[in-house]
C-alpha cells in the first residue's frame, strides 16, 4: 500500500481493536516494510495518537487512552451497529439517554453513506421495541433533525399538535434539545408568537431546516408554560427554562408512598428522578418526594413496582387511585362474569415469548 494518507488510515483503523499488534503482522496487512511501519507510528504520535510499544520479540504496538478524543474509525458493522443502538435509545427517551446521544447520532448519520443508511432505516424499520408504556416514542430522524438544526444555528419549520389537540405550523430558532427521562422536549423562539416556547417533540411533525441562520439570543431566566410565553428576558440554560415551565403548567406533587419491599428493590423500579426511598425499619421503605408528572403517570409508575403500598399524600393522588382501583375492579368482575367461549384445545407452554 503506496498511498501514505490511506495507509495510516488503515493501520490507526488497526490499531483501534483492543489488542496489541507485533510490528510484522502490522506490516504483512498493509504490504509494507516493518520499517515503513515504525515511520507511520512515529507520524501517527506526531498527530496525537497515543501508540505505546513493547519491545521483544513478542513485542507490538497497541492504541491507549491519551488526554483527548483522537478522531474514531469504524468499519461498516461497527457503524450500522452505533447507529441503530443511538436510534433506538433516542427514539425512546430511555433515562440517561441524553443530548449528547443525539448529537453524536445526527453526527454519524451525516457522514453515514448511503448504503449504510439503508442498512440502518432496514434494521430499524424490522425491529419492534417492547416499550416500558411510561413515555412516548420519537422518530430518530426527527431528533437529529432537530439536534442539527440546534447546533448549526439554523431556523426550523414543523407541524406542531398541542396538548388539546390543535395544529399549526411553526417557525423557531431551535436553542437545546432537553430529555426528561420521559420525554424529549425542545426549547426554541418561536418567530410567530416572538416569544420563547417549550415543545414536546413526541407532538413534532415533519420538521425541515430553512437554511436559514440566526444568532441565538439570550433564553429567558423564568420560564413559562409548554408552548405558553415566558414574559421575562435574561440568560438561563434550557433545562432550568423547562423545569420552570413544566412546574407552571403542571402543579407540583408531594408524594409521600410506603412500600411492602426493601429500599433497593422499589429504587430499582422507580424513575431515578423521584428519587430514592428510606427504610422504615421493618423491611418497607418510604418515598417522599416532589415531582411535576401528572397524576395519571405517578400512578402508572407506583403500581409498576410491584409490590404492596400504601399512599399517604398527596390528596389528589389518593383520590385518583380510589378512582382507578374502583375501575379495575369493576373490570375485573365483568371479566369474570363473561361466558367463557367454547372449550378448544388446551394450549400448548411456550407459545408465549420466549425466555431463557
């Protein structure tokens, strides 16, 4: 291999499996001299890379941790197998999936070619997630859309369906993109209301960069409601901007919930931002805390710990859940009370999925 650009391409594309690599099996895969191998190590230390070498006859060359991301080179399995992973994360909103999965998406979907990107939209379009039920799903592509849009300060259009359902079209200069574990909300100006607004972007549809730039302008300290104006000017960042507009639409609940089950049995199925619960003493634990979920999702979210408990406040949880108990039961009986169809033949274990 002549080419010296392409070569070092190669050998750091070599060098980046976790292995140690002695100099003459380096040499053998790129159809060069050991010498020119010790030159092209040499340039690469020269541009950065981190190269450690053993001496012996045993010895090699092998890539370590150095003090900054060098640029990563991947094969086209090791970038389908990214992508797919960052989608389907993203497309979910799963805790601790944040902006920086985004961007490093949208990132790599740029420089994807074509026929990679068609393997990818393959496997994503063939996969069906088995989702938790407690958050929407997002099309990825609508993420990285939005995530470049963000980061190359460009103006955005989409369709947009409020909370009552009402539709319009929407003109923003997008400022961050904030994930809530739950959901993925964008903060933007919106150029039609001249006013700052908070989008779920469960509720983004059909999104296009305009091609125009703009230069960001300073977000509000105070926040205001999703898709409401914040009345207030200043510098904040984007997540306290939605934390404030969140607690504005939706009041705040002061959960205080005991369990049947020991504390890291209940954290272990409780969203990490309500917190953690305290042991009681008595193999039980209690939950105080303050969120601004609606009610509907605290009760999702309590009954999914699967475990007994008992809920002490707030006042409007606990009418809620009188309410649904009330509905279950009733459900239940009628379940009951239906005429049972004709006997067919017994079933069969393991028509279910399948566990291992």
């Amino acid at each position: 291999m002549s080419d010296t650009p392409a070569r070092l391409l190669k050998l750091l594309s070599l060098l980046q499996t976790p292995r140690e690599w002695p100099g003459g099996e380096l040499a053998e895969r790129l159809d060069v001299s050991p010498r020119t191998i010790r030159r092209d190590i040499d340039r690469l230390r020269d541009l950065g890379y981190p190269v450690e070498a053993s001496r012996g006859s045993v010895g090699g060359y092998r890539l370590v941790a150095g003090a900054a991301m060098p640029p990563l080179l991947l094969d086209d399995e090791e970038a389908v197998a990214i992508a797919v992973g960052l989608r389907a994360g993203a497309g979910h909103a799963i805790e601790g999936v944040d902006e920086a999965s985004v961007r490093a998406l949208a990132k790599l979907e740029q420089v994807l070619p074509s026929r990679l990107r068609h393997r990818v939209s393959a496997l994503q379009n063939a996969t069906v997630p088995l989702t938790r039920g407690d958050g929407s799903t997002i099309d990825p592509r609508t993420l990285t859309t939005l995530a470049s849009a963000a980061t190359g300060r460009e103006r955005l259009r989409f369709a947009y369906r409020s909370g009552d359902g009402t539709r319009t079209k929407r003109q923003v200069e997008p400022y961050r993109l904030v994930s809530t574990g739950q959901r993925w909300y964008l903060v933007a100006y919106d150029l039609g209301r001249e006013d700052w607004r908070t989008f779920r972007v469960d509720r983004v549809g059909e999104p296009y960069a305009t091609g125009a730039r703009f230069t960001p302008r300073p977000l509000p300290v105070e926040g205001a409601g999703s898709d409401a104006g914040s009345g207030d000017t200043g510098s904040g960042d984007a997540a306290t901007f939605l934390a404030r507009s969140m607690r504005r639409m939706q009041p705040e609940l002061r959960l205080d919930v005991w369990f049947g089950a020991p504390a890291e049995f209940v954290t272990a199925r409780l969203p990490a931002h309500l917190g953690a619960p305290e042991p009681d003493g008595e193999g039980g634990c209690r939950l105080r805390a303050s969120c601004t979920d609606s009610l509907e999702w605290v009760a999702l979210r309590l009954a999914l710990v699967d475990c007994e408990f008992s809920v002490q406040g707030p006042p409007q949880l606990v009418a809620y859940l009188e309410g649904l108990g009330a509905r279950l039961t009733r459900a239940a009986a009628g379940a009951a009370a239906e005429p049972r169809q004709a006997a067919g033949p017994e079933p069969r274990h393991g028509t279910g999925p399948e566990q291992g």
